[in-house]
C-alpha cells in the first residue's frame, strides 16, 4: 500500500456529525482489540498453544499499525447514503474489513517472500525463526510458511465471523454479507492473476487493469465504501454512483502504489522501491512503458522491460527505472491518476451525499491517490 499521510480534520464549518471518517479510522482500533479479546479467549479454550503461538500473534499483527483506510471509506459510504445516529455496525463492519486485510497481508507477505509487515518480521518469518531457536524438525521455511497460511486462514474465518455477527444484527444483513462475499472472492481472484501475471510474464495493459481493478480498486474502496451504504439501507441510483466513485478511486489508488513501488522513498512509504521492479510484476505502469517503448522504437527501453528480463543486479534496475521515465509512462500514470480522481468525486457528488460528507470523501481520496487537496476539493 502506499505510504499515506495522516488525515487532517476537516475545516469545523463543514463537520455535520459527531463522528467523521477519520475518527471512524481511529475508532475502529478500539472496537477490534475488543474483538480480538474475545476471540482470543475463546483460543484459549480450544488450545493453549495455538492461542499463544498463532492466535495471539495474529491479533497482535491486526491491531499493530495500519491506515484503516477501508474502514473510513466504509463509513463515508454510510454517511453518504444518509447514515447518523448509532455507528456500532459500521465500526464492527469496519473491524471485519481490517482483519480481512490482515489475511491479505499475511499470505501477500508468504507469496512475495516479504521479510517485514508493519515494522517487524512477517509472520512466515517470525514463525521460522521460532523453529529455528526451538531446534525444531524438519524445514524452519517450511513449517514458517505454512504456520503464516493457517494465521491467514484463521484471520479470514474471525473476519467472516464478526461481518455475519454484524449481518444478523441489522434491518439489511442479507445484502450486507451478499456484498462481503462478492468482496471476498475478488481479492482472491486478484491474488491469483497477480500470481499468473508474474509466471506467465505477461505484459498486457488490459490484464494490468483487471488485476488492479481486482486486488485494490474493488477491495479497497468501492466494496467497503458500498457496505457502509448498505448499513443505510442504499439503493439503486446511490449504490450505482458510489460503486463508480469507488472503483475510480482504488483504481487511481493502485496507480499510485505502483509509482511508489518504482520510485518512492523507503523511508517513506515504509518499504523497498525496487521489489516490484526486481520481480518484473505487472504494474499498469510496466504495461504502458512496454507499450510506449514498442510504438517509439525505444530498443533500448525494451530490452530494460522485455518479460525475458530477469533485473536483480541494482544495475538492471536501474535501467529498468529509467526506461519507466523515459518513455513517458510515469507522466502517464500520472496524468491517469489525476483524471480517475476527478472521475470518482463526479460519481460521488451523484450520490447526493452532503456537502461535509463530499469534503470527507474528497479528503480520504486525495490522501490515497496523492493528488493534491486543491486538485479534489474543484471538483467536491
């Protein structure tokens, strides 16, 4: 994800509700460790090793760090579909949606061989080095790997547990969790075509699309901003504009985790600038370099890019990074990210939604996009 800046407060003429977006995303974090708790202490009943050893440190890994991003956008959705009042459902809405995240991140973290989540080991890692440290038997990577899929496992079964918890208990619950599984089976429909992508070598600008579209743009915002709306008992016309406002924003949002995986700062965005690059993993950005290098002639360009290209030397990456800039694709990208931001705030202001509840959403996108706050409140 990309690195986002904190969220600032809207300006106090246009708060028209005790509870904003961004205090959903700081309120969210008091309703899962309550959560978790609970959980945890059922753990304890079936096992006191598992609990100790996989359950606690996959609660500790929920609640440790992240931008609840998803969480905010559930809530502005809610907002926008005419929600007040009692905020519990949202925010245990909310919760599911972080530790449907935290399965992602940590079968993300096992098939990328990341070594770091959050600012400690990635829990593959973690659990190998205990193997190690025990003088366990067998394959310390093996057994770390395949503790981490059962902590994700585990983590998509509390996520399914609270969103049905959360379904039963409201006027709306069918088409709550009708959403939640439609959301479910596209992050990991996402994974796989990631997967497939980077096997296969592929360098497609359409299949670049569909997997961001898949993994982020729906995930990320246009799902958790469609549960929100539900929660409100949307319909027809507000569904339809905030799933379109949705989809361009997460669109616009993987757009820029991709220009951050090429050139960011780790210092930063709190990871390596040169993962994806070292990977050749199919970005929207690598498919419009390859495309513009073709069209151009640039050998030199295609030689950086081309899928036979294995860049692990900083050498190679580097010409990889300079081909991306070169042939215009970071501007590109860019300029698209712009133009879907602007796209996303036109769909949302046809949801009707009120004036502070527009700045909060053009907040929480330009917070994801990087598009400048000037840029999102012309067109809010």
């Amino acid at each position: 994800m990309p690195g986002l800046p904190p969220m600032a407060a809207p300006p106090a003429e246009l708060v028209d509700n005790p509870l904003t977006a961004i205090d959903a995303a700081n309120a969210v974090g008091t309703v899962l460790e309550r959560v978790l708790d609970e959980r945890l202490r059922h753990s304890r009943t079936v096992d006191a090793v598992f609990a100790l050893e996989l359950a606690d440190r996959l609660a500790t890994l929920a609640v440790r760090g992240g931008k609840r991003v998803r969480t905010a956008f559930a809530h502005c959705g809610w907002r926008a579909a005419g929600g007040s009042g009692d905020t519990t459902a949202v925010l245990r809405t909310g919760a599911a949606l972080e530790l449907l995240q935290a399965c992602a991140l940590v079968h993300d973290d096992v098939m990328d061989g990341s070594a770091q989540r959050r600012g400690a080991p990635a829990l593959h890692v973690h659990f190998a080095r205990v193997h190690r440290a025990r003088g366990m038997h067998g394959r310390a990577e093996s057994f770390g790997t395949s503790a981490a899929v059962l902590a994700g496992d585990l983590a998509l079964a509390w996520a399914d547990d609270l969103l049905t918890e959360t379904a039963l208990g409201t006027p709306h619950g069918s088409r709550l969790h009708e959403e939640w599984r439609a959301m479910r089976t596209e992050m990991v429909a996402g994974q796989y075509r990631d997967l497939h992508a980077q096997a296969a070598r592929s360098s497609g600008v359409d299949e670049a699309l569909t997997i961001a579209t898949l993994k982020s743009a729906l995930y990320t915002v246009a799902r958790p901003l469609t549960l929100g709306a539900l929660l409100a008992g949307a319909d027809g016309p507000v569904l339809d504009a905030l799933r379109a406002a949705g989809r361009c924003a997460g669109l616009a949002f993987q757009l820029r985790d991709d220009l951050l995986g090429a050139f960011g700062d780790p210092a930063l965005t709190g990871k390596p600038a040169d993962d994806d690059l070292r990977s050749r993993k199919l970005t929207y950005l690598l498919a419009v370099a390859v495309r513009l290098a073709d069209a151009a002639g640039d050998h030199r360009a295609a030689t950086a890019l081309a899928p036979e290209t294995d860049p692990k030397s900083g050498k190679a990456v580097r010409q990889v990074r300079s081909a991306l800039q070169r042939t215009g694709a970071r501007d590109l990208v860019e300029a698209k990210i712009e133009e879907l931001t602007g796209m996303s705030l036109a769909h949302f202001e046809r949801a009707g939604a009120r004036p502070a509840v527009r700045h909060e959403f053009a907040a929480l996108v330009s917070r994801a996009t990087g598009v400048a706050r000037r840029r999102t409140e012309e067109v809010a």
